[in-house]
C-alpha cells in the first residue's frame, strides 16, 4: 500500500471541483465566506496534520500498525483533519461556490475508504480487524 492511500484518487474529484469553484467564483464575483474563522480553523487543522502526519511516519517505515497517538480513537485521523478542519477551513476563506469541496471531499473519501481498509486488514490481519471494532474510522 502507498503511503499517500486513497489520497490521490480522492484528489482526482476534489481538485478539479476546486478549480471550478474558482473559475465560477471569479467568473461570477462570487465571494462570501468567512476568511477569519477560515484562518481559525485551518490553522488548526493543520497543526493537528503536522502531528499526525509524523505518527504515522515513523510507524509506516517500520512496517507497524499505529493504534496510538492520534491512531488511539479514530482509524483516519488525518482524512478527518483534512475533512473537517483543513478542507472547511480553506473553503471558508475563499467562500463562494469553493464551500462545496468538503461535500466533494467526504463523497469520494466514502466511496474509496473501504479500498485503503481492505489492504490494511491483508497486511495486518486480527491486528486490524480488532483495532477497527474498537476505534471509529472517522469520529471517535
């Protein structure tokens, strides 16, 4: 499995809708958002990532299944982080048609999420099956 997951594929859907959304905010003059609260949240968005991120990191290289730190509630901490607070985040600065892209981000990450799920339970088998009963995949 690729240490970037579902990201790409997900990626082929959200990007080119944000680049819509740009085109149709310019186009239009489109621009209602909310930049501070934007700012507020992608910060901390991407705070919490940069932890996350250097969890999982170190647990890829060595081949382990991370069920601890950011890991120990939620099976995709970091697709949350993007999803709830980086992504919003984002779309709340620019505004306009832009705050469609979490809705475009959690639709494909829901289609493609059991793709990524099942090549962890192969990799890691019982480990897996009993860190997934216990944590939530996305929400603790």
């Amino acid at each position: 499995m690729s240490f970037f997951g579902i990201v790409p594929r997900v990626s082929m859907f959200t990007l080119p809708y944000a680049l819509l959304a740009l085109y149709l905010n310019f186009r239009f003059r489109v621009w209602f958002g909310l930049p501070v609260l934007g700012y507020i949240v992608l910060f901390l968005g991407l705070v919490l990532w940069l932890v996350c991120y250097s969890q999982v990191s170190k647990a890829y290289r060595e081949r382990k299944l991370l069920t601890t730190g950011c890991y120990s509630r939620v099976r995709h901490p970091i697709y949350s982080i993007w999803g709830f607070l980086v992504i919003p985040g984002f779309s709340l600065i620019i505004g306009g048609f832009m705050l469609g892209l979490p809705v475009v981000y959690w639709l494909f990450m829901l289609k493609f999420i059991g793709d990524e799920e099942r090549e962890l339970e192969e990799m890691f088998g019982e480990e897996w099956r009993e860190y997934a009963r216990r944590t939530g995949r996305f929400l603790p």
